[in-house]
C-alpha cells in the first residue's frame, strides 16, 4: 500500500532528490550518499525509509506512476464519442512522457510487476477500461488482452526506439505511424454491430465486454468461471478448423 505523504515529509523530499538526480543525470547520479545530500538529510534516513537503493528506486518508480497518471486522468473523457480517437490520445500520452522524461520513464518500466502500486494499478486499469469500450462498441478486431498488450508494447517500443536513435535521425513520423499501426492491429475499420455476425463468438465479446467487474450477483468463483467461458467462446472464430 502507497505511504501517504505530505508535500514537506522526509520520503517525499528524498524521493524527489532522487527523481531531480535521476533525471539530471542518470541511474549512476542516484547514490544514497548523493540523495541524501541533495535532500538535506543523512544517508541513514533512506535506509530508514526505503531499506536499501533498490527500495528507493521502486519508490521513485512509484511517484513517476503517480505524475503519470494526473495526466493520464486530464485528458480522459468518462463519456468518449469515439473510442477510436480516445486509444490515440491514451497512446499519445504515453508516449509523450517517456520521450519527454526518459529516465524516469526507463526506472518506471523496470518496476513494473514487482510492486502493487496503486497508481501503476490505476493507471492500467484506465488502459483496460479503454479496451472494454472498443469492445463493447464493435471496435475491437483482437481479444482485449491481447489488445492491452499491442497498447502498452508500441507504446513502451516507440520510446525505447526514440532514445535509442541518434538524435539528428530522430523523425517524429516514426511515433505517428507506429501508433496508426497499432490502431490498425486492435481495431476494426468500421464497428461491427454483434445482431447482425452470426455465432456465439460476437456474442461472447460483446458480453464479456459489458460484464462489470462486480456483478454481485455472482460470487467471485463463478464470475472467474464466467469470464473463462466466454474468452474460450470469443476465440472460436478466430481457431483455425481442421
């Protein structure tokens, strides 16, 4: 669970030092000697606070998440009338901080799945949200997992492949069409209305699609077992027939 902080404690401090040295100079500038330093405390503090470089790290990766995602949460639309356009801005807004602040973004990517951040937590599930409604609408041409996983993989390859291009070949052509191609592998050119396909399969979507993620109605065994059927029948048309 986050430690909630205020905007002058002692973890905050350190944890921004150590954001201002990551960024001004690298993983190399970020020594606890150096943090501490730069946060006006003593080396002793931070193995107080985070147990070790590694713990400090994670909590920087931690408040990257967390400005990621105020930004994340200025552009989202609760009521989108294109899903479409709101994947590109998602997209886009991914993209821009990673390019923007590429060392942070570099310490964020190399914390996830160790922790169980809840803005990392928040911000994947923004993520999710967007692809159910594509699904729900007709829009996806892929199962939702897979569809998060194209999202986050061009978003995160496009920033690698940005910093690790020289900067006088870097072509910002490259970021939009990396992004067309993913909006052209998750979704369909025209939205298919699940009345009018034939088979189990659309049905399945769509009603995965809708199906919350709290339907009380149903314990917690049978909405996992629910949720298994209709992956396995969404997927029906899409395995290859003897």
């Amino acid at each position: 669970m986050a430690t909630r902080e205020t905007s002058d404690s002692p973890r905050r401090r350190i944890v921004e030092a150590a954001v201002e040295l990551l960024e001004n100079g690298g993983p190399d500038a970020v020594s606890t000697r150096a943090v501490a330093a730069a946060a006006g405390m003593q080396p002793p503090a931070i193995y107080r606070l985070f147990g070790d470089k590694e713990g400090l790290l994670e909590a920087v990766a931690e408040h990257g998440y967390a400005q990621f995602l105020e930004g994340k949460r200025a552009q989202l639309d609760p009521t989108p009338q294109d899903p479409v356009e709101e994947l590109r801005r998602g997209w886009d807004v991914v993209v821009e901080f990673g390019v923007s602040r590429p060392e942070l973004f570099a310490v964020m990517n190399r914390a996830t799945g160790r922790g169980s951040d809840a803005a990392h937590r928040a911000g994947l599930e923004i993520l999710h949200e967007r692809v159910r409604r594509l699904a729900a609408g007709g829009w996806l041409r892929v199962d939702e997992d897979l569809a998060a996983q194209i999202i986050q993989a061009t978003g995160q390859g496009a920033v690698t492949t940005w910093h690790a291009t020289p900067a006088e070949r870097r072509n910002p052509a490259l970021l939009t069409i990396l992004r067309e191609s993913m909006v052209a592998a998750v979704t369909r050119a025209e939205p298919t209305i699940p009345a009018a396909e034939t088979g189990p399969a659309p049905a399945a979507r769509a009603l995965r699609a809708a199906l919350p993620d709290d339907a009380v109605v149903l314990s917690d065994a049978e909405q996992h077992l629910l949720r298994e059927w209709l992956t396995r029948l969404a997927a029906e048309d899409r395995t290859p027939h003897a």
